[in-house]
C-alpha cells in the first residue's frame, strides 16, 4: 500500500531567486533522484503558488523518515544539493528551529 505525504514551505519572495530554483528544478541533480528513490519515494512532484511550495511524495511501504534522513545527513552530494536550496527557501512561521519542510494534514478524500 503506498502513501502520500504533502510537505509545504516558502521561497524568498525575490522574483529572481525563484527563477532561479525554478531552473534548477528542471534538471534535479542525478544523485538526489537517486537518493529519492533509494528511500522508497516513488514519484515526487513540487508546486508553486506565489512563494509558497507544496511537495507532493508518494512512497512505498519500505520508506521511513528516519531512515531518508540518516541517508541524506550521510550523502555529501545530497548535502550540497539542500544547502544550495536553502539559499531560496524559508521555513513557515510555524516551524520548528531545524526544521525545513512541514508535514501538512490531510483532512479530505474522495474515494
């Protein structure tokens, strides 16, 4: 059974910079695909209102938040990749010191 999980945060509200990311986003770095999938992320898609993202992953049954996190403190190339990143991005308001990305509630489906 697979689940989904949607993450939000904002960009800097800086035209330029957003440009920027978005370009980057158009060719994602071979080895952070390859640690998406490692991780048990089979398909992942990011959108864009404004400055404020919304990711999308589904995962398999194999996929963990600690085990994708431990991975990535480990990977220099995934490293590199987030702390370039993070010259385009800010946490929301309501995160937590540390924290990037934040895990938002599902609260309908239509089955």
């Amino acid at each position: 059974m697979k689940r989904r999980y949607c993450l939000t945060l904002d960009l800097k509200d800086d035209p330029e910079l957003i440009a920027e990311y978005r370009r980057y986003h158009q060719e994602v770095w071979p080895e952070v695909i390859a640690s998406l999938k490692s991780a048990g992320i089979e398909q992942a898609e990011i959108y864009l209102l404004g400055t404020r993202m919304c990711m999308i992953l589904d995962v398999n049954d194999g996929f963990s938040w600690e085990n994708k996190n431990a991975a990535d403190r480990e990977n220099p190339i995934v490293q590199r990749w987030e702390n370039l990143m993070w010259r385009f991005q800010q946490p929301l308001p309501k995160a937590k010191p540390g924290d990037k990305w934040l895990l938002m509630e599902r609260i309908f489906k239509l089955e």
